[in-house]
C-alpha cells in the first residue's frame, strides 16, 4: 500500500495549512487565544505585538488615500484558473452591490481538523466544478445550483481520510484536478467520467495551469512537469528544489506568450520555454519573517500573477516581488508577504499580507500606500495562552468597484480600493474556505462547512 504523508495542520495562512511530513502535528510557540468570546474583546496589532488581535469593526487604513482609476467593469462567462485565468489575473469583473445570498448547495466533506478544502471553484459552459476536502469532485449548473455530477478521487487501496488539498482547472472540456495523493486527473466536463489519470511521485497540493494542450504543475518535491492535455503524457520536465515545510494547496504556475513561469516551495520561481522546457531566467522571493515561527516557510503562496509585462509573486516568509516576464529583472521588492495572488489594477496592487492585513502597493514601485488590519483571532479569558482559531481572508477580487475578501470568521467584505475603507459587508455562512470567483455577475464561494454559496 502506498504510503501517504501525514500532513500537520495549522491555519497560518489564505491557504490555511502547513505541511510537513512528521508524525506528530507542529505546536507553534506563544500565546493561544480563543474565538468564543465578545469580538469587542480582541485588541489591535499595536497592542499586541507582531502577531495581532483584531476586531470585526477594525480601525482605519494605516496610509492615505491615492487616486486610483479603474477599468470598465465586464461580464465574464467563464473562470478557468486560479483569479480567473492562465495569467493568474482577469479584467474588472461586474458585480452589483450589495451582494444578496441566492442559494447554498453541499459539495462534500468540509474542513475538518485534519482536512481542508483547498480549491477555489472554476467555471465554464454554465457549469462550477468544485473539490472538498476529501478528495471529491463535483458540477454543479451555475444558474441553479443544481447537482449534475459527483466523482471520487481517491486512488485504491488508499482511503479519502489519508490526505487532502488539491486544485481545479477546466480547459476546452476537460476539468483538471490534482490531489494530495499525488495524482493528476483530467475529466469529462459533462459526466465527470476520467480521460486519464497521472501518478506522480509526490503530494500535488498546488494546481495546474492549462494552455496550448500542454497541462503545467509543479510537485511539492521540487519537480516542473509538462504533460500532454490529450493523453496525460509527460512531455518535459524540469528538476528544481524542494523544501522541508510547504503549504497545503500550493501555487500555479503563469503562461505568457513564450515562457511558463513556474514557482516552487523553496521560493524560486524559474520561467522556461513553453515548448521544451529550457530555462529563461530564475529569481527568489527570498526573505525571512522575523519574530515569527512560521519564518521557516518559504513557499510561495502569492501565485504569480502577470500583468502588463511583469511577473508579480508573493511568499509567506514577507516578501513580495516585481520581475520582467521576459528577462527576469527585478524592478523591485516589498517587506511584505503576500498570501494568495495579488491583484493587480490601475496601477495598484492589491494583497493579502501573513499579518491578515489588506495592503495597497504601487505597481511601479512597490511603496506602500495604505494597509487595513482585517480581523485575526479573538482573546479569551478563561485560557489566555492559547489562541483556537486564526481567520483566514481569501482573496481580494476587484468586482463592481469593490475589492471583496470572503473570509472564515463568516463575513463577505467589500473595501474601497482608493482609501481601502469598508464600504459592504455580508454574512457568508459557515465561513470562508476559498477564495470568491465571479461569472456573468454572480460571486461563488466555497464554506468551510462545505457549501457552495452564490451571491447576486
């Protein structure tokens, strides 16, 4: 029987779990604080040091306004990839506020304490495809919520409980989903019945990109593959370096014209022909969060995204960085992590930070024009030294004017993105578990109950 790592557990991060190989679960020093108490009881980050305590209601942006200038909004009947498509960035989509909560269909398993859902959903032809947290695929019609098709994806003999995280992308009509177990699967949009499937030699935790008939993934051991997109095939690959602790559901690799950009868990991120492989260029988002035991992690958890020539990526270890997509110059670097994919835009860019703030940079520089604290966990009186819970805000997205987060303390937030003000704010059962996408003007977001909820 195949053996599967054990993966420990701790919601550090937008992608909620560090991953590690040990028997025993990682126990990360310092106080611990718990959620069930009065949100007027949580402190702010002055008050609480490099890690923060931070209201529901929190105070004003830290920076000042800058003026910002938006493009049209549009219309999109598609979502393919992570933040929309194979760039890891997608026009201003159309969304009207306030978003209403139109209806919630189960998926499958939600979180549980040693499982987590790690997809965001995809969409195209009318249908969303989501992954839980075991291992399970499903379609549903984007309209109605309507079930059309489930499949498992757990490989014999091995069980759904013995690993998680995984990712989604649909290209043509096939729906691709990479899983813990190390496999790659590829899928009839339609019926959900298996094209082919890949087993390779590792956890696939992060996601495919798909362009040209070429599927692109990275292993968590350090592995760059090209597979055929027909077949399943591996066409090239490229060796790269691993790293001892990663995160579960990890990034995608970019596509430009050219060149496939790939990021690896050791924090580099090599850019190769599209065709064959051979290297371009190399840079690292290198860098070290002082104060914090999670410093040891340098996976790059801000995907790269690209956006009017540049390469823009992020790493929890509070880095994040701006290459030329063809050279692989530095323009420059911000003291600051990112969590997720940035979101660029008129100018800006926008993050999530590892300190669970909402930050905006300048594209061209990378200074800091404000920065939000979010919400981050909560105090409590009977156990002070512990904490039970750290929020997770997934996103942002720029929709309707908006940049909106969906976060697991169970709010959808809507922020300003000139003064970075709290402008909208729903309830969003369950809470987050997955970044919100949004099609022909509906935004979906998986729950950590494990939901799908569509907000209109």
């Amino acid at each position: 029987m195949r053996t599967v790592c054990r993966f420990g557990l701790a919601a550090l991060s937008a992608l909620a779990m560090l991953v590690g190989c040990a028997e025993q679960e990682l126990t990360l020093p310092g106080a611990r604080y718990d959620i069930d108490v009065p949100l007027d009881e949580t402190v702010t980050a002055a008050e609480a040091g490099p890690v923060a305590v931070i209201s529901t209601t929190a105070p004003e942006p830290q920076g000042s306004a800058a003026p910002i200038r938006l493009p049209a909004p549009v219309n999109h009947a598609a979502w393919t990839h992570r933040n929309g498509g194979v760039t890891h960035a997608i026009r201003h989509p159309a969304f009207a506020t306030p978003p209403a909560l139109q209806w919630a269909v189960p998926i499958g398993q939600g979180d549980t304490r040693r499982h987590r859902i790690t997809a965001s959903p995809v969409l195209a032809y009318g249908r969303i495809f989501t992954l839980d947290a075991r291992s399970g695929v499903m379609a549903h019609d984007a309209r109605s919520g309507a079930a059309l098709w489930q499949r498992g994806l757990t490989p014999a003999p091995d069980r759904a409980r013995d690993a998680s995280g995984g990712k989604l992308a649909v290209a043509g009509n096939t729906v691709f989903a990479t899983t813990g177990f190390g496999d790659i699967y590829a899928l009839d949009v339609r019926t959900g019945a298996e094209r082919w499937r890949q087993r390779m030699d590792s956890p696939m935790g992060g996601g495919v990109t798909v362009s040209d008939g070429l599927v692109y993934t990275v292993t968590r051991n350090g592995r760059a593959v090209a597979l055929d997109a027909a077949t399943g095939r591996v066409r090239w690959d490229v060796p790269g370096t691993g790293a001892p602790a990663y995160m579960v559901g990890g990034p995608s690799p970019i596509v430009t014209d050219t060149l496939v950009v790939f990021p690896f868990a050791n924090g580099d991120l090599v850019a190769v022909l599209k065709k064959n492989g051979i290297r371009v260029w190399q840079a690292s988002v290198s860098g070290r969060a002082v104060g914090r035991s999670s410093a040891v992690i340098t996976d790059i958890t801000g995907d790269p995204v690209l956006s009017g020539g540049r390469v823009y990526a992020g790493s929890f270890a509070g880095r994040t960085i701006a290459l030329d997509a063809a050279s692989g110059e530095r323009f420059w670097t911000a003291r600051i992590g990112a969590v997720a994919p940035v979101w660029p835009t008129g100018g800006s860019i926008f993050l999530v930070s590892p300190e669970n703030q909402l930050v905006r940079l300048d594209a061209a520089t990378g200074e800091l024009i404000w920065r939000r604290d979010l919400p981050f966990f909560v105090k409590s009186n009977r156990r002070p030294d512990r904490w039970k819970e750290i929020y997770v805000h997934h996103g942002p997205v720029l929709a309707g004017g908006r940049l909106w987060l969906a976060s697991s303390d169970g709010y959808l937030r809507g922020f300003d993105a000139i003064s970075g003000g709290l402008v909208a704010a729903a309830d969003l059962p369950g809470g987050a578990a997955s970044a919100p996408i949004v099609v022909n003007g509906t935004m979906y977001v998986v729950s950590r109950d494990g939901r799908l909820l569509a907000y209109r």
